[in-house]
C-alpha cells in the first residue's frame, strides 16, 4: 500500500494539491469526483439532479471497492462525502494514508462562494449550509484520518513538503530512490 488519500470539506483544495502533489512524487493521480463524472458521462450535479444522493453514495461506494487492491504510488482525492459512509472509511483506509486536508470555516466559505457546481450548496444561504456541515462532518474526516495537515496560511509548496516529509517517516513507505 503506497498510496495518499485525500480527503476534507468542499473546496479545501483536494483535487489541486491532489495534482502538485502526485507530480511532486511521481505519482500517478486520480480523482473520485472526476471518474466518477467520466462513467457517469455528465458533471455530478447533473447526476445528482437525476438520481438523487443516495444513487450518488452508492456508486461512489462501487467505485472504491474497485480502487481498494488495485492502486500502487498514487495519490487519490476523493469528494468531500466520501468517508462519511463507515464502509468507505474501512475502504479508504485500505487504499492508503488517508490526509485530511482540514480549513477554517472562513476560509471554506471565502473558497466556495460563487460555485455554482457542488448540489449540496445549490440552495439556501451558503454559510448556514457550510456551518451545519462542517459540524456534521469535521469528527468523522478526523476519525478516518491517518494525518490531518492545516490548510490555511499554507502554501502548496509547504503543504507538499509537509505530506512527502510525513509520507515517507511512516511505516511502509520508505522513499526508494
Ligand atoms: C460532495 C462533494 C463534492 C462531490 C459531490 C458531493 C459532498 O466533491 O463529490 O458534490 O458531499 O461534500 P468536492 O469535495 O470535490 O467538492
């Protein structure tokens, strides 16, 4: 298991550091919104709209019971939803040292403000929905995670050194070249 799997709220920057990251190690990179959007064949708020959450969770489940087992030096950043579920927390444990890429609700709110591509936020006011959330979610990203790295003030370059430096000092990762 040589993975990084990132995971956090909407918008706490999952996918572009996701990106530098896997370049930074030579990692391959994968997004579960992203391939999900691919079978899919449409954005996921067009999914959403049609099938509903649950359909949603549950192929997002599907997909990580098909990742688990299959991945070697890849860095996986995953929707913000993903780990709520028990089973995929266990599944993304498995798949690797799971990163919870954690934000201020300031700086959340100051990330999300005019998107109009996440359905959980289409509607009603923007900081109520992140409160709420963030409350519902913040002990379970922490439960899952094997390391939680602080995003604000941060930048990429730091972040990136932060997760190499902490990747390679635990058990089973030892860089190799
Ligand atoms: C969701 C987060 C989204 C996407 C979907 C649901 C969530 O991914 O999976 O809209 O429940 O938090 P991002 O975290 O990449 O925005």
């Amino acid at each position: 298991m040589k993975n990084i799997v990132l995971i956090g709220f909407m918008g706490s920057g999952k996918t572009t550091l996701g990106g530098k990251l896997a370049n930074a190690l030579k990692f391959q990179f994968l997004d579960t919104d992203q391939m999900l959007e691919k079978e899919f064949g449409c954005p996921i708020s067009e999914f959403f709209a049609k099938e509903g959450e649950q359909v949603f969770r549950k192929r997002e489940t599907k997909l990580l019971q098909d990742l688990a087992g299959a991945l070697s030096n890849t860095v996986l950043a995953t929707g913000g939803g993903m780990p709520l579920l028990a089973e995929n927390a266990k599944l993304l444990q498995q798949i690797g040292r799971v990163y919870y890429l954690r934000a201020s609700k300031e700086s959340t709110i100051q990330r999300l403000l005019g998107d109009t591509s996440r359905p959980l936020l289409a509607e009603g006011a923007l900081e109520e929905k992140v409160d709420r959330l963030l409350k519902e979610r913040t002990p379970l990203y922490a439960a899952v995670a094997d390391y939680i790295l602080d995003t604000d003030g941060k930048s990429f370059y730091e972040m990136i050194e932060e997760v190499q430096r902490t990747f390679y000092q635990s058990k089973g990762n030892a860089r190799r070249d």
